[in-house]
C-alpha cells in the first residue's frame, strides 16, 4: 500500500501510540492537529500536549486552532489535500464541513467497544459500571458523538485489579495497532463499515472532581470500582476530620465489619486499613496525605493511629 496522505488529529497520551505507528509505517502526514497548550502540573505552566511534543520531535507540522467550525479553519485543513483524517482523542468535535475534507473521509480510534461508551470517558466508566470487557473500536466519523459506523473492534478483558490508567496504556497501544489492520482495507474499500446498534448504546460523560468524594455509604464493591477508575485523575478522596485523603488503591477483603457504622475503621495495620461501608468492607492499600507523596498504607499507619477514627 502506498503511504497515505494524512491528516491526524489527537491530544493527550492515549493519542500518541497511534501517531507513532503512521510515522513507522511511513505514512505521509501533511499536519497534526492538537488542542492549544494549557497550564499543567504544579506550577500549572503552559505546556504542550503530548502529541505536539511527539509531532515536533518528528518534524511535523502542528496546527492548534481554538476550533474548526469557521470557514478559515476549514479552508487551511483542506489545503493539505488529504486522503484521510485519522483522529484519536482529539477533544474537538469535528463539523460536517471538516467530516467531508478528505478522499476517504476521517477515522476515530475510540477507547470502548462501541456502541457501549460513547463520549468523553469510556475508560473511567467502564470500570465504574463493573465491566468486564473493554476494548478499542475503530469508526468511520459522522456528525453525532461517537455514532458512526464500526470498522474493527478488539477486545481486552478488565482485570478485578485494573486501574483507570492501567487500562488507558493497555488500549492506546490497542488502538495504534487496530487502527493499522484497518488502514488497508478501508484504502481499497475491501473493508465495509458495520453500523451500531442504537438501542446498546451508553453514554460515558465526562468525569468531574465532584465525583471523587467516596460516599462510605455505598458498598465496598462500588467504592472500589471509584478507587480504580479515579486512577490517576481525579483521585478519590475522602476526609479524615479536617483532612483529605487521596485514595490511590485499594482491596476487598474477606473481613466482616460486624455493626460498624460506615467510613468507620474496623482496623489497621501492614495489610492496608479496613473501612465499613454500606455493604461489606473496603480496604485502603495506597493514599496520600495532603502535601506529600502517595504512600502504602503501612507507612501511613507509622505515623497517625487510626482506630476508632470515621472517615467520610
């Protein structure tokens, strides 16, 4: 196959595998496309995405625009002359005026097997609802979110441990590769586009802060789902008096905690710290005091004694 005149449009982590493997495999890609440098980290510096740093790194050209929806964005992006439009978390929606630029038209690498989770947090979702399977699809773009026909799926099962960012590098490598498998048959229209079933379709909004205070009146089986899908943002939290506590991981344990009100600490010690919770127990492995470095529970424990504490 001779290498494709592309157009690919992506911004955080997750997109950087799939840039990758177009420019191993040789593809021509006239521009690369990313969100605008925002403050970062700490010191919330402007930073660029981690696709503008990848694309540099090659000698690629970057374009930022705020937006794509007015004729001027419109007119540059079709002064590339592309084949095709590849997108992988790109964070803008595309218009129909963009959707109709290349020959072949655009394709998105999305982190779920469509049609369950659609939208802007498919990972973080999947493992909130207990999923047991996940994995990357890669779909013809249309106007709707996420709606479009499916050309590949491939699927990973979710581990009982699997965190938020655990499942986010297993996919973005998933994806970068089943992307690739497509690229052929999508090129001699070999390939044909399954459409999705609408009545399966789930809708995975966005993920707030707001989310990330646990509720120790939930089960030990939904607060630990939380734990992992806040993994490594928003991270959940929970107060201790005047404190808040970043809980980084956590178990369940085969512990009863008897009559104990919820957020109550039945015990302490090198395992971990054992809650109450509306059913059953959850045990807090990993979390972080504020102002310091995330620490096992064990090391926590070295300095503050918690028995008869209530978290929450």
């Amino acid at each position: 196959m001779a290498p494709l005149k592309i157009i690919f449009a992506g911004t955080p982590e997750f997109s950087v595998p799939t840039l990758q493997a177009l420019i191993g495999a040789g593809q021509d890609l006239r521009a690369v496309y990313t969100q605008p440098d925002r403050p970062a980290g700490r010191g919330r510096r402007i930073t660029a995405s981690p696709v503008k740093q990848t694309a540099i790194a090659n000698g690629l050209a970057v374009l930022q625009p705020a937006t794509l929806r007015d004729d001027a964005a419109v007119r540059v992006l079709s002064g590339f002359g592309a084949d095709l439009m590849v997108v992988a978390a790109y964070g803008l929606l595309l218009p129909p005026s963009v959707l109709a630029v290349p020959r072949l038209g655009c394709v998105n690498v999305h982190a779920s097997l469509l049609p369950r989770w659609r939208g802007a947090a498919p990972i973080q979702r999947c493992i909130l609802a207990g999923d047991r399977e996940s994995g990357v699809t890669i779909m013809g773009m249309e106007a709707g979110l996420d709606t479009g026909p499916m050309y590949l799926k491939r699927s990973v099962s979710v581990s009982p441990g699997e965190t938020a960012a655990s499942l986010h590098d297993e996919l973005a490598k998933l994806g970068a590769s089943a992307l690739m498998e497509t690229l052929p048959g999508i090129v001699d229209g070999t390939l044909i586009p399954e459409s999705q079933d609408e009545a399966l379709a789930t809708y995975a909004k966005k993920i707030g802060k707001e989310e990330a205070l646990l509720d120790w009146s939930r089960s030990a089986l939904e607060l630990d789902r939380m734990i992992r899908a806040f993994n490594p943002w928003p991270v959940a939290q929970s107060k201790l008096r005047e404190t808040v506590l970043r809980l980084w991981s956590s178990e369940l344990p085969d512990v009863d905690a008897g009559s104990a009100q919820p957020g109550r600490v039945v015990s302490a010690g090198k395992k971990g710290i054992d809650v109450a919770t509306g059913d059953g127990v959850l045990r807090i492995t990993r979390l972080q005091p504020p102002g310091k470095r995330p620490m096992s529970a064990a090391e926590f424990l070295n300095a503050r004694d918690l028995d008869g504490e209530v978290l929450g």
